[in-house]
C-alpha cells in the first residue's frame, strides 16, 4: 500500500498541499479528481518522491521514506511516475534505447525481453526500430507508459492518461489499465469522467490543497461543487413535500410517496411521471429535461443518496435538516450552496 499521511507542501510561500491523507492499494485503480490547481500534479509527484513534503509522511508497502539516495532509489524502483506530456518523459531518440534506459540503469537482465514485453503490453510491438520523435502523441504517451513498465514497478503513478487522445486511444488506455492493475497497483489523476468511470475501484477528490472525498463509487453532487466536469444534462430539483414549490417551467414534474402526491394534488399540479418516480425522474433530466421531483420529507435522504450515483444535475429545495449533510469544505467558501 502507498500511504501519505498529513502531507503538506508548498510552491514559495504558497500552500499547495494542506493536510493530505491518500491511500492507494495493489489490485486497484485509485482514481484523483478535482478542478484544475486542486493541486492532484502535486500529490502524485510525492508518490515516488519526486516532490518532498514540507511536513508528513510517505509509507510504501509499509516502508517509512526518509528522502535518502538510498530510500529514492528503493521507491522509484516500487513506484513509476508517467507524465501527463510524453514529452517530458522520454529522453532517448529511439523507442528500444527509451524503454531499455531504466532496466539499464537498474542492471537488470534480459534487456531485450523486457522492451519487448513492455511494448506489447502497451500495444506498440514492433516499434523497437522507430525514433521517439516520429510517433503519434497518443503513441507517445503509451511509450511512456512501457518505459514505466520495464521497471516492473509495484506501482504506476499516470497523471491524466487520456489527455488529448482519440477515442481508439482511451480504449487502450483503458485496457492497459485494466490489465495493469491486476498485478500493480494503479494511481491516475483525470478530468474524464467516463475515464473514471471505466477504470476506478476508489476515488478521490481533491480541492484546494485537500482531500474531501474518498469513496467506492462517484458522487456527481460532491463532484460538481468541487468544480469537476460531468456530463452535460438537464436539471432535477427536488422539493420537499412541505417545503415551497417552486414557479418554474418544467418539462415533467413527479412527486414520490403519499404526502408529496397529497401535496401536489392540493396544489392542483397534473403529474407528468407517475410511477417508478425517482428512477424516471433521473432518466428525463439525464436527456436534457428540467424535471421538478416533490418529495415526501422522509424519503429525502433516498433521493440524495441515489441521485448521487448519477451524473445528473440536481438541486435541492428541501429542508436541510430533513437529511444528513455531508461535511465538505469547498474551496469558494460555498458550502451548501445547492441545498
Ligand atoms: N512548479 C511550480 N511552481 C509554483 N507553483 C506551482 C508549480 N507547480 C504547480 N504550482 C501551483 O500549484 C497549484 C496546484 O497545481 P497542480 O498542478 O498540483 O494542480 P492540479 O490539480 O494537478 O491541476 P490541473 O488539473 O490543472 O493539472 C496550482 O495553483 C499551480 O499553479
């Protein structure tokens, strides 16, 4: 396990990193989200000690890091970095000397086999003859990615993998990561939600210089006030069944459970979605609808919790104290700002 506890850091005067608690396992896909300047870059490139932290404490497979010659050769060797852009990466004209310059520096045996291996696994065999300069950027980056691999690290760190490649590419990404994880462990930092989607098995939010999220699956509600992108959709606004409802023109409007219905047959409000109500609700506003969902009070917390599974647009109206808050601190200062 790769463990970073109470890491801080700072660029000059400027704190970047303020506290960080970050775990990552073998047999995973530890997934880093969060706005740009969250400061994800600066996280990982403590990962293999390519940043030292101001106060805190980095742990490797159980191993405490003391920034020795001796400790950095150890952890590079468990952990490989893969930058964001190839370019800053591959250092060697041609695409056998890049792979090879790790295993050579570490005297490994068998050279040959491991640029070879390492290529196949990223679906560039046959390249060994190739100059680095010639390949494609998506091609580059999975260069990048091999060299990383000749080293047969424990871990792989990749900062924003599928940055600027084609949809041929992200599929390999993805592949390559799948693969990757069942015998590394697997760091990545991402803006791309369907990139998450398709690899995590935890993920973690960053926002100004902290960690405010770490769970097993994505809560889009979270992710939208720490200014991570997801996928454009209508709106769904929840309303409690006492609460105000609102003047709005709506596509569909819903309510769910015997007080909401009573309350919007009071209002003399037609329903446009009958029944299965929350799932439709969701539905119509992921194609683009603006849905207006009553809600009985006490399913409030339902709704909430299912709604964050989906990368739908949703605000609430209801009460807070009808269910519980989650306790983040948003960098704006907004917190709450949707209920
Ligand atoms: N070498 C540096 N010198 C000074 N400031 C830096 C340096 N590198 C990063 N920063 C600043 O630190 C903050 C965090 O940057 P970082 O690259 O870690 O963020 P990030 O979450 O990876 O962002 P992005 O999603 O845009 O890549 C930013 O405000 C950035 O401007």
């Amino acid at each position: 396990m790769i463990e970073a506890l109470d890491l801080w850091f700072s660029y000059g005067d400027r704190d970047v990193l303020k506290g960080v608690n970050f775990r990552a396992k073998k047999g995973e896909v530890t997934v880093l989200m969060g706005r740009n300047g969250a400061g994800k870059t600066t996280l990982l490139l403590h990962l293999n000690g390519l940043l030292k932290p101001k106060k805190g404490k980095l742990i490797v497979e159980g191993k405490k890091i003391r920034y020795t010659k001796s400790d950095l050769k150890w952890l590079r060797r468990k952990v490989a970095f893969v930058f964001q852009n190839p370019d800053d990466q591959i250092i060697a004209p041609g695409v056998y000397q890049e792979v090879a310059f790790g295993p050579v520096n570490l005297r490994m045996g068998n050279v040959e086999e491991i640029v070879k291996n390492s290529l196949k696994a990223v679906g560039l065999e046959g390249y060994e003859n190739r100059l680095c300069s010639t390949l494609s950027g998506g091609e580059k980056k999975r260069l990048a990615i091999a060299s990383a691999l000749a080293m047969n690290p424990d871990y792989i760190v990749m900062d924003e993998p599928t940055a600027g490649v084609d949809a041929e590419g992200f599929n390999s990404t993805v592949e390559i990561v799948e693969k990757l994880k069942e015998e590394k462990g697997v760091i990545v930092s991402t803006h791309d939600l369907d990139f998450a989607r398709a690899v995590g098995d935890k993920f973690v939010f960053m926002d100004g210089g902290k960690i405010v999220y770490e769970g097993d699956s994505i809560d889009y509600e979270l992710a939208r006030k720490c200014g991570i992108r997801t996928f454009f959709s209508g709106e769904l606004v929840v309303v409690s069944h006492d609460g105000t409802i609102p003047d709005g023109d709506f596509d569909f409007i819903a309510a769910m459970g015997v007080k909401a219905k009573k309350r919007v047959e009071k209002e003399g409000i037609n329903l446009d979605i009958a029944s299965a109500t929350l799932e439709r609700s969701i539905l119509r506003a992921l194609e683009g609808h603006s849905v207006l969902l009553v809600c009985s009070a006490e399913m409030l917390h339902v709704v909430k919790r299912e709604v964050s599974k989906f990368p739908v647009n949703v605000k609430f109206l209801a009460s807070l104290e009808s269910y519980e808050e989650k306790a983040i601190e948003v960098k704006d200062g907004s917190k709450n700002s949707l209920l």
